[in-house]
C-alpha cells in the first residue's frame, strides 16, 4: 500500500468516527440547502461518497486562481487590490484573524515551503539532459545532498574523474563554453534549459564564435568555473545554474560568466544574469541574447566584472 492509500484510509477512518459520533455530515446530502445566489464564502472542500467512504477533494492552494482569491474583508478597493496582487509574488492582501494569519494564507506558506523543499533536494531528471544532448560530470561532493548544502567549497572543485572525461570530451580553447550546474534548484534548471540553450548555441554560430562541448555538473557551486577554465581555457565560461528558491518560487536560473577563469578569480572577476524564468523574470529567450552580446564584450574587452567595468567607464 503507497503512502497515498494510507493517507486515504487514515482519512476514512477520521471521517467515518465524526460522522458516528454526529458532528460532521457527508457534504454531498438530498437534503443539502442550496446557498442563496448573492451569498458569498470560502472555497470548501467537495465531498464525494465512494463505497460507503467519504473522500474530500481539495482545490490546489498553489493553483493561481487560488493565489489570487485575497483575503481581505471589506477592502476599501477590492479591484484595486487584485490589481496590486496581480503584478507582484509577494504575500499581500492574505488579511489576517485577530493577530494571526487565516488558516488559508498559513496553508499556502506551508505548501510553498513544500514546493521549495522539492526543488532543493531532488535532482535534475536524467531524461531532460539525455534530451539536451548533455553528459554529467561531478564536483567533489561523495556524499550527496545533505553534504553539498554543508560544505560549499567541495561542490567549487571538478573531482578527477570529472577533469579527465572533460579532457577526453570537450573542445579546448573554444570562444564560449557553456556548461549547466544543478545548483540549489533543479526545477529552476528544468523550466529554462530548453529553452535557452538552444538560443545560446544558435546565436554563438551567428556570431562567428566556436561554441564547446556543453555538459552538465552535479552538485554544482559557481566557484566551479575557475576548474572548468583550468581544464578546457575557453575565453568564456557561462554557467547556467539554479538560484537558491524563494518561497513558493523555484524555477528562477541565473547565468554567470567570467573571461578565462581560473584559481583565485572570485565574484568580483564575474558577470551574472539572474532572475531568469517565464511569467515575471527575465524571460529566457532575452537573457540567452543579452548573454551571447555579453559574452562578446567580454572577448574584445579581455576582462569581465569589476575589470569590464573600469573598461567601459574609462571608456567614456
């Protein structure tokens, strides 16, 4: 029996206790009154009898239309309201009991932490990267998740293994060299990797620039370009990598790059592109052409970051 099935008959056995002992009824009943039309009220949950059991069917809390129904009594503007949260992911218009949050606005929170769990610690699907023409190499994590989120500095390291199969596979020296790393979201690498990798390839052969090999990285840290630079000395790397999720927003990718990386460059000697997803991010397709016209600054320019900076500020 799944873990499902034993959810199912715990909530049969609940139901069926209160039913006998009188306080609650199946909601689906013949002598059910039918609300009056103008009567408004929360969604509730629908009951349907099946083989003498009651099952609830509960509407999705994450769906939009339920993100979007406020909370709010008697707002001053309820059309006003939904405007404001209609344009913005953050927690408004959730009202409140008393001094604390309804149980709804709590529901959801609990549910988007789940949808923020998910993307942390499960992996990136293998079919996706089958899909995508992408081989896997590790960083020097051994002891999966649990040891990638507490020691940050192993998953900035290629393992041996992985410096050699990149050797034996990958172009070296090329102009652009882009490589994908799970990072702290593998929803976030799902949503956008189909879509910006091809813009990405397409756009470095409109421009004249050889485009290497490009491969996946398993427990993936940004500092893992400094190897990547070592191993292959592109000009440029482009790591596209998952973001740490927000609450409730897990497929946000960021792309970062840098001018012949190596040991030692930090943040400082690197570019990002951040915030990358469909339906209120940067959208995918734009972020992989401002990358590629990026990517070419950085190869006249012969620096990146803080140094690309001082350039094209001298420069004016």
């Amino acid at each position: 029996m799944s873990d499902a099935d034993h959810f199912d008959e715990l909530i049969d056995r609940v139901m069926r206790e209160l039913s006998a002992a009188g306080l609650i009824r199946p909601l689906e009943t013949p002598n059910r009154p039918t609300p009056p039309a103008n009567t408004a009220s929360a969604p509730t949950a629908r009951g349907r009898q099946t083989g003498g059991e009651l099952r609830l069917d509960l509407p999705d809390i994450t769906a939009a239309e339920q993100r979007a129904q406020g909370g709010v009594d008697r707002p001053v503007s309820a059309e006003g309201l939904q405007a404001l949260m209609s344009v913005t992911p953050a927690r408004i218009g959730a009202g409140h009991s008393g001094p604390r949050p309804r149980t709804r606005a709590l529901n959801l929170f609990a549910a988007d932490a789940a949808i923020t769990q998910d993307a942390l610690w499960r992996d990136v699907d293998p079919a996706l990267l089958e899909q995508m023409g992408l081989f896997s190499v590790q960083t020097r994590i051994t002891g999966g998740k649990e040891e990638y989120l507490l020691r940050p500095d192993l998953g900035r390291q290629l393992s041996d293994s992985a410096r050699e199969i990149l050797r034996q596979r990958c172009q070296p020296g090329a102009a652009l060299q882009v490589c994908v790393g799970d990072g702290l979201s593998a929803a976030a690498i799902e949503a956008n990797l189909g879509k910006i990798l091809p813009v990405l390839q397409s756009g470095a052969q409109s421009a004249g620039l050889s485009f290497g090999t490009p491969f996946f990285i398993q427990y993936c840290r940004v500092g893992v370009m400094n190897d990547i630079g070592e191993t292959l000395k592109p000009e440029v790397v482009m790591l596209l990598i998952g973001e740490r999720p927000g609450l409730g927003r897990a497929e946000s990718m960021s792309i970062y790059m840098g001018y012949r990386p190596q040991s030692g460059h930090s943040d400082a000697d690197r570019d990002v592109i951040c915030n990358i997803y469909d339906g209120g991010g940067t959208n995918p397709l734009e972020a992989g052409a401002y990358a590629l016209q990026l990517a070419q600054k950085m190869i006249k320019a012969g620096a990146s970051g803080v140094k690309l900076r001082l350039q094209e500020d001298g420069g004016r």
